[in-house]
C-alpha cells in the first residue's frame, strides 16, 4: 500500500502530517512518500491551498488538519479488502 503526502518546506501542518504518518507505519506497513508541490507547476496548481495532502492509493483521504485517527481507519480498511 502506497501513502503520498504532499506538502512545502517550512509548512507546520506539513510537518504534524508526516510525523502522524511515520507514527502510523511503526503499526501497520506502507510505502510512504513525500512529494514537495513547489517541484512541479502542475501539483503546486492543484495543491497549493491544500496542504498538507494525504492520499492513499491514489485517492485523496485528507487534506489541511490531518487527523491521525482518520488515516488509520482508512488503512485499516484498505488493509482488510
């Protein structure tokens, strides 16, 4: 299972984000990676007022404050399926 998070440098709630999301893969594994949006005009476009940006497998889970909580659950259901 593959978890993107998109943010910028020197954005707090990015930080919060990765930090739940390396605290979430001491539980349970998945492929984390970062993509930075100011490295591709077509994600800063898209993304720029969202960050942070949490997808998993390809689909948007959470977006701005990034609940833990909510990340796991999603997981776990991709999990089990």
């Amino acid at each position: 299972m593959k978890v993107v998070v998109y943010s910028k440098q020197n954005c707090c709630l990015c930080d919060q984000a990765k930090k739940a999301l390396i605290e979430l893969q001491k539980e349970m594994p998945f492929q984390l990676e970062e993509i930075d949006i100011y490295e591709d005009d077509r994600l800063l476009e898209k993304y720029q007022l969202m960050i942070p940006v949490v997808e998993i497998d390809g689909e948007v889970i959470e977006y701005g404050i990034i609940h833990k909580d909510a990340i796991r659950k999603r997981l776990q259901r991709q999990m089990s399926s």
